[in-house]
C-alpha cells in the first residue's frame, strides 16, 4: 500500500470519544472520516454538517467503501460490531475494553484468527502518554535497577454521570469502575511487570448499589514475586491517578494523567534515586507535561502499521485479551463477589 494512498475510515460510536478519535483521524495525512455511525444520529439527511455521512446503525455504515473501522460503541456492542468489521476485510482499532468478559474477547480473537492480514488494535491510550513512556524507558535501561513492586489509584466520583446509564447496567458493562476505568491501570502494571500468577482481592458495591463494582482492591504477585497492589474507585471524591513504581536503587512516581476533563491534574513523573545512606533520597527530579499527544501517537501507530503492513506493536489484541483476564481474575478472587455474580 502506498502511503499516498488516503484510507477511508468509518467511526462507530459517535459521542464524546468516537469525535475526539475523528479529530486525530482526520489530522492524518493518510487517514480521512467518510462515514460515522451512532443511535442519536438520524440517517434521514444522511450527513453531518460537514458533509461526510451519517447513519443510525453500524450495518449501513458497513456497507460503505471502507479501509479502517473505529469501534467507540458500549461494552455489549464492541465485540459485536468489531468482529463485523473484521469480516467485512477491514482493519479495525477499538477501544477499551474488548466487550463485557473474558468470552467476547475469545469471540473477536476467534474471528481475527480468519483475517491474519487485517490489523486490529485497542485503545490502551495511557501507554501513549509521555510520562508512561518515560518511566518505561527507565525501568527498562536498568539505571534504577529491577522492580520490587508497585502501587497504583486511579479513582473518580462515581461510577456513571447520571443513574440509568448502560455502565451502571452489569448486563450492558459487564462491570463496574474496574472493567471501565481501572481496566488503564491494570495494562500498564502488566506493561511494566509482565503477566501475575496470583490475585487476591476485595471488591464492592457499597456505595452507589449498582450491580457493578464502585471499589476494587486487589494484591497481584507476578512470577518473580513482585507484588502490585491496586485500587480502582468511584468515591474518590477528588479525581485521582498515580503509580508507584519502587526499584532496587530508587523509584519512580507517576502523578496525574492529562485527560479531555482535565480533573485528574497536572501529569507528572517524579525520579527518585536511593541514597547509598540511611537518610532517604539522594536527589529527585519532577518533569512535567503539559502536552497531551497520546491520542495522535496512538492513531498514527495504527495507521503506520496499516499503511506499511506491520504488526501492531502496544495495544495487542493479546495484551486486551491478557489484561481482560486479569481483570476477571480480580473479580473472581473475592469468593463473595464471584458467588454473588456467577463468575
């Protein structure tokens, strides 16, 4: 394929995310919206405002001449309609997460098994942004030495906008602020630790009583012992990221996330360097980041990968299978909660 080739893409989805995924789309040399889809949308004009056409339902929007596929649609539909993107011989890029449970992951892997020269990728966006890469970076030069282990909060105020909300709904979500928000941090301690073999954990619907989870802890061990310790919340009343990362010869503290709402804060990452004495710290130093540029980067990898018919490097259909398991195994480590659910 030649790179002045420009691919036509279709969104499905068109609410908050699907439009912010249009506006790098769009940015890209390569890449071009021809059509989006969504339920609020009628499909009686036929086009938005801007000429490019619109539809109600994902199946008309197929029907168009298409190279790539977004899928920014509701847990119980992404499976479904990512899958349907994949037998149509397109290449498809959806968010997180994959669907509802580990199942519909299987699906999509079973369908992407038919379509080899197809890429598919997932929207692990917090890989993309600059303080994750640059602590990845480190851990992996080795300058701060080999992990211990890790602590992670990624917390918001509740679990949906408003009650009625599909999230809020098991059989739409298939969970709660774990399965929709805390799904990030869990990708990026297995991106920084690898697979865990053993999970414990707590999780609850206290508060808000849907029957999804508002608070989930969970105490991972991988295979060289590390452990990695995990609080994923929707009463966290003043909205919260953060990941310790503790190494043999100092630590690294990823502070805030830069984000569309801008409530998490200022992102930052802090390098701390171990004193050779008794006495703390030698030295830390604190970057700030002040541009957000995860979405572009992200699109443009995919679109990289397409045009030059590479292999999809972060955001594997394996690491949304992997991490979807995870997921599932926090959920199924609290007898009660597996109990209560059928997991």
């Amino acid at each position: 394929m030649t790179t002045d080739k420009k691919l036509k893409v279709g969104i499905a989805g068109y609410g908050i995310v699907g439009k912010r995924r249009r506006q790098y789309i769009d940015s890209h040399p390569n890449l071009v919206t021809v059509g989006v889809c969504d339920q609020i949308l009628s499909s009686s004009s036929g086009f938005l405002p801007d000429g490019v056409k619109c539809f109600s339902h994902y199946r008309q929007l197929l029907n168009e001449p298409l190279d790539v596929l977004f899928v920014s649609l509701p847990n119980y539909l992404a499976p479904e309609v990512t899958i349907a993107g994949l037998d149509k011989g397109l290449h498809v890029f959806c968010e997180k997460p994959p669907g509802r449970n580990v199942e519909d992951i299987q699906k999509v892997l079973a369908a992407k098994r038919k379509y080899p020269k197809s890429c598919l990728k997932y929207g692990f966006n917090h890989r993309y942004h600059q303080s994750v890469r640059e602590a990845l970076r480190i851990t992996k030069s080795g300058e701060l030495g080999e992990i211990i282990n890790m602590r992670g909060v990624y917390g918001k105020s509740r679990v949906v906008p408003f009650d009625g909300n599909w999230r809020s709904q098991r059989k739409y979500a298939g969970g709660g602020i774990l399965l929709d928000q805390g799904i990030h941090m869990v990708d990026l301690m297995r991106l920084f630790c690898g697979d865990f073999v053993e999970v414990k954990s707590f999780v609850s619907n206290g508060f808000w009583k849907h029957d999804v989870e508002d608070n989930a802890y969970a105490l991972m061990k991988d295979k060289k012992g590390r452990i990695a310790f995990l609080h994923s919340s929707a009463t966290q009343w003043q909205h919260r990221f953060s990941l310790d990362i503790h190494l043999s010869k100092g630590y690294l503290g990823l502070q805030g996330i830069l984000s569309g709402t801008k409530s998490y804060g200022e992102e930052r990452l802090v390098i701390g360097r171990r004193s050779p004495l008794s006495t703390g710290t030698e030295k830390e130093e604190i970057i700030t980041y002040v541009d957000d540029n995860s979405w572009r980067d992200e699109i443009h990898e995919f679109a990289d990968a397409v045009i030059h018919h590479r292999k999809i490097v972060s955001g594997t259909a394996k690491d949304a299978f992997e991490t979807m398991k995870l997921v599932y195994q926090i959920y199924q480590a609290d007898p009660q909660w597996r109990k209560r659910f059928h997991l």
